[in-house]
C-alpha cells in the first residue's frame, strides 16, 4: 500500500504576509528561511526593580555655564575700562590720514603716528572725530615747498572727511568758505597735546625740542638775536622763498602778511634760512622786536586759519590770499581802485614797518633823494620841475596788453607819456608863462630798469638813473671795466652782461662754472649749492632792486610804469595812497588796470 506523502502549505502565515517576501522561481532547489529571520515587536518593557544610578556632578549644569561666562564678561568690562581711564592721557586712537596717489586722496587707518608732517583725523575718549596736525617735532622748519603744497590740499580733504562723520557737509564741498570760517572739529597741536590726542615731548629732551628753532627768525628781538622768552600765544611767520627767482612778489607778500599779522593780533617772524638772496638783514633792518619768542616748529601750521600759529610762504600764498580773503577785504560796493583800499592799506602797514633798507643803502637812498630834489627846484621860487619816475621792467615778464604780449612795450610809449605829463602840469600858455617856462626845464625822468640797454636808448639818453651805487652792467659795460684784452691775464669764462632784463635762469646760475668747465671731479662741488660768491653776488641784485624802488617812490612826483611788473605795484605801495591814487600821479600804461596787490 503506497501511502501518500503529505502537501505542505508553504504559504506564511497571515501575521507575516505584510512583509515582502522575494518571488520564488518554480525551478529552485533550494529553499530561503530568510523569511523566518523576522523578528516580532518587542513586548512593553516592566518597571525596574532597582532604581537607576544618579548621573556624576561633575556636569555642570547649564545655568551655572551661563553665570560664569557673564561673570568673566563683567571683569573684562571692568579691567577695560580701568585701563582706559589710567592710560587715557598716553592713547594715540588714530582714524587715519590722508595720502595722495595719482592726485587723488584717501583716508588710511593707522595706530602710530607717521613720520612725516600730515593732517590726521583722531578720535577722542568719547568716541568723537576730530582733526590735527601731526608734525614730527624733530622734522625741519621751513618744509619743503611740495610738503606745503600737499598739506593745504590735504588738509581740506580731512577736514570735509571728519565733517561728514559727523553727518555735516563741509563748507567748501558746497561753496567757498568765508576767509575766517572756524572748523569745529579742528583742534590744534598744542590742544591735542593736553587731550592726549596726540604723545606731545616730554623731558629734557622735548624741552629742547621746543626750543629748537631754525635759527633763522627774525622778530624776536634786536638784530634777529634769539632770546630766551615766554612763547607767543598766537604768530604768523613768514618764510622768505623766492621760487620765481624774482624779488617783488615775495616783498609785496611780506608786507601783506605783517599788515595781516597786526589786523589779526598775532606776532610776526621771518624765516629767511633759505632765501635765494640770502640773509634779510643784508638787504633791510630786522624787523620789529614781538616782545614774545616764536612757538615750537611741529605747531606752525599752513592752515587752518584758526591755528594759533601760522606759517605763509609762495607755497601757501594761494591758501592765505585766495578768493576768499579777495572777499573779505575787498570793498564790493566800489568800482574803481578804492575796491582794493583795504588790501593797500595791509600792504602799507608792512611797508612803513618793514622797509628800512640797511645802514649803507639807506643812507646812500636819502642823499640820492635830496639830490635829485635839489635838482628839480628853481632858485627864483619856491616852485620846481617834475621829476618823473619810468620803471621798466623786461626779462622774464611781458606786459598784459595783448598786442604787447609776446615782447615789451615799446620805449617811446614811456617817452610820450612822460611829455605828456610835463605838457599838462607846466603849459606856459595856462599858467605863469616865464616862470613855468623854467620849471618845465627843470623837470626831467628819472628811470630805473632790469636791462642796461634801456638806459642808452634813444628815447632815456637824457635821463638819470634811479641809483648808481649798484648797475646791472651791460656786455660792452663790463668789457671797457676789463684789463686790455691785448694784455696776457688769467683766462675767466666770457663775460655776460644783462641785455634784455632780469631772467629766472641767469639769476639761478650766477657765480656757477659754465657747464663745459664742470668735469667729473667739479660736478659733485657745484651740486652742493650756491657758493659764497654766488650768494654775494645776488645780495647785490637785491640791494639794487630794492634802492630802484625806494628813489622813484620817494623822490618822484608822477611814476610810469606797467601793472605786469610787481615793482610797479610796490612803488605805489611807496608813493602812498594819496599821491599814487587820489592824485593820480601812479600812471599804469599796460591796459586799462587798477592796482592789485597780488595776481594768483
């Protein structure tokens, strides 16, 4: 009996048919209990019987992290500010400072002072912008011209930058500042010092950093002689630099700057260590004692305004007589020469003070005036000729007038002007007939020129020269002052004289070797600067230009000149306003001008 084997179900159960299974192929050998690996959900677990193990203390706990990370918080605080408040005279908490690059400025933070002279921008202790100077104590006095230069243009441009931080437009972001604008955010060096804005010098050492001046000012006492005095508590020092090589501009700047020295009450010094026409007592008499000595060098400053200590020079001439101090001094509601009155009255306030010509030259100037006024006079009466003063100035300046521009203007312009003059002061068939006959043939021109040619010329072979105890000698002048040329002497380089006037280059290279004489062991010897000859010999043009000045100013009743010419201006300047203006015995014959004391 063949009993049967029996069937299996290998279908899952129904608790497991959730699961996937894998399909099964008919043709497998082998069967998969891979099915039968699946585990049930654990069952609920019962409670404990022993209790769980407390975690370790050790932990901290998340408040106390929080407590101890506020405490240490608040003793950083408090060490801070304890130290801010003991060192707070000795931080420096600088901003930054204004460099220039491609001529175009921007602020650079920094946490030393440079060293080199800059305005910077500061913070105070309260966190507050500010603004200064920051000139090392050790550096020179005068700087240099560009220094200069920089510094007024970057002193604006701080200026707007710590104006803006504190959410101000600057003034001159919008229209020219008035001349006496006061910046309040502008601090001076002296103020900044006591702030702890800026170190300051301290010891022996500051202190004679302090003292330490360039020994070259003039103003403190007589003879230009330093004394040990209380320092000024406001001056203007003005650098005497002649850039141009000329003279004129730089007297009419010098006067300017003592008149506005006296309007604005501060203390006056010249610096003259580094005139092309050497020391300033060769030329004139030191000027007026200031009773007070002049401040420490790192606290003179080319602006603001508002500084207490001021420095002018060609280099900042812009800056202190600019369209804004045009504004302020000029009379607006005037349209003839009196608009410039007040800026002729600064100049003459510096003149009278100021232009006392050395011992010798002075004396020489007086004798020459009575001389010539000797001259002028008619023994009959008390009346006397016309003295005329012509200033001709060539060389390196042209006139104004356009077709005049590109050369001079012609002598017999001068010639036909000064008859003129005489036809209308002494004509005989208006006035006293003999009498005035004589007067006019006592009348004559005295002139006074930077070219030695003018002089021999047809249309001044009658007139006088301003000066004779100093000529700019013509090329024929000095060759009939020289030994025999067919007499064997010590070979000198050829003679040059000063036909066509005063030129930049020719003053620049007096008492230099020509340049086929420089070899290579001479070059570094003429690289050194001016010889002492050199410096003798341009003292000696100075002197000359200035007695020009002094016998035409003084001694003449009607002047003709050119307004191009700064003699010109300065003559009028010594004629006195009076004379040259409401008489109108200053005659210009270079356009339809008046007179300006500066032209920047």
């Amino acid at each position: 009996m063949v009993v049967a084997p029996p069937r299996l179900n290998l279908r899952r159960a129904a608790s497991y048919q959730h699961e996937k299974g894998r399909p099964m192929s008919a043709t497998s050998s082998r069967f998969n209990f891979n099915h039968l690996m699946f585990s049930p959900p654990p069952s609920p677990g019962l409670p404990a019987l022993v209790p769980r193990p407390r975690k370790s203390a050790t932990t901290p706990r998340p408040s106390r992290v929080l407590r101890l990370i506020a405490w240490i918080a608040s003793l950083i605080v408090v060490f801070y500010v304890v130290d801010s408040v003991l060192k707070w005279n000795v931080r420096v908490p600088l901003v930054g400072w204004a460099l220039e690059e491609n001529e175009q400025f921007e602020m650079v933070g920094q946490e030393e002072l440079p060293d080199f002279p800059v305005p910077i921008a500061v913070t105070d202790r309260h966190g507050k912008s500010k603004w200064t100077f920051s000139i090392p104590p050790t550096a020179g006095f005068p700087l240099r011209v560009s220094e200069y230069l920089d510094l007024c243009a970057q002193c604006r441009e701080v200026a707007a930058h710590v104006s803006e931080l504190h959410g101000r437009s600057f003034a001159s972001q919008q229209a020219e500042p008035s001349y006496y604008y006061r910046d309040p955010y502008f601090v001076d060096v002296s103020e900044a010092e006591k702030r702890g804005l800026l170190p300051g010098v301290s010891g022996n050492s500051g202190k004679a950093l302090t003292h330490a001046r360039s020994g070259h000012s003039l103003g403190e006492g007589q003879d230009g002689l330093i004394t040990d005095k209380e320092t000024c508590k406001t001056s203007l020092t003005f650098v005497l630099e002649s850039p141009d090589a000329g003279l004129g501009n730089t007297l009419m700047m010098l006067w300017m700057a003592y008149g506005l020295a006296q309007t604005e009450k501060r203390s006056f010094f010249i610096d003259d260590s580094r005139w092309a026409y050497g020391k300033y007592t060769d030329i004139f008499k030191a000027p007026p004692s200031t009773g007070c000595g002049p401040p420490p060098r790192h606290e003179i400053l080319p602006c603001p305004r508002q500084a207490r200590h001021l420095v002018v020079s060609a280099a900042t001439a812009r800056e202190t007589f600019g369209d804004s101090f045009t504004a302020k001094y000029e009379k607006p509601g005037r349209n003839d020469v009196g608009r410039e009155r007040p800026m002729y009255d600064l100049a003459r306030t510096g003149f009278d003070a100021l232009f006392h010509l050395n011992n010798d030259d002075e004396l020489y100037v007086a004798r020459r005036v009575d001389e010539l006024g000797a001259r002028s006079k008619v023994r009959e009466s008390n009346t006397g000729g016309t003295i005329i003063g012509v200033h001709v100035r060539r060389g390196d300046v042209h006139p104004y007038e356009y077709q005049y521009n590109g050369a001079y203007i012609p002598l017999n312009i001068y010639a036909d002007k000064a008859h003129e003059i005489l036809e209308k002061y002494h004509n005989a068939s208006e006035s006293t007939g003999k009498e005035d006959i004589v007067a006019r043939q006592r009348s004559f021109m005295v002139v006074a020129s930077d070219d030695p040619l003018v002089y021999e010329s047809e249309e001044f072979s009658s007139s006088v020269r301003a000066q004779e105890q100093i000529k700019l000698a013509s090329k024929h002048e000095i060759n009939q002052a020289n030994p025999d040329p067919h007499v064997m002497h010590k070979y000198v380089d050829e003679t040059f004289g000063w036909e066509g006037g005063f030129f930049a280059s020719m003053f620049w290279n007096l008492g230099q070797p020509s340049p086929n004489k420089v070899n290579a062991v001479d070059a570094p010897q003429a690289s050194l600067g001016p010889s002492d000859e050199t410096m003798r010999l341009r003292g000696l043009i100075g002197r000359a230009y200035v007695m020009d000045l002094a016998v035409l100013g003084r001694a003449s009743d009607v002047v003709i000149c050119t307004m191009s010419a700064m003699g010109c201006r300065l003559v009028a300047v010594i004629m006195g306003w009076e004379k040259s203006m409401e008489e109108k015995r200053w005659i210009n014959i270079d356009g339809d001008y008046w007179w300006t004391a500066l032209s920047l």
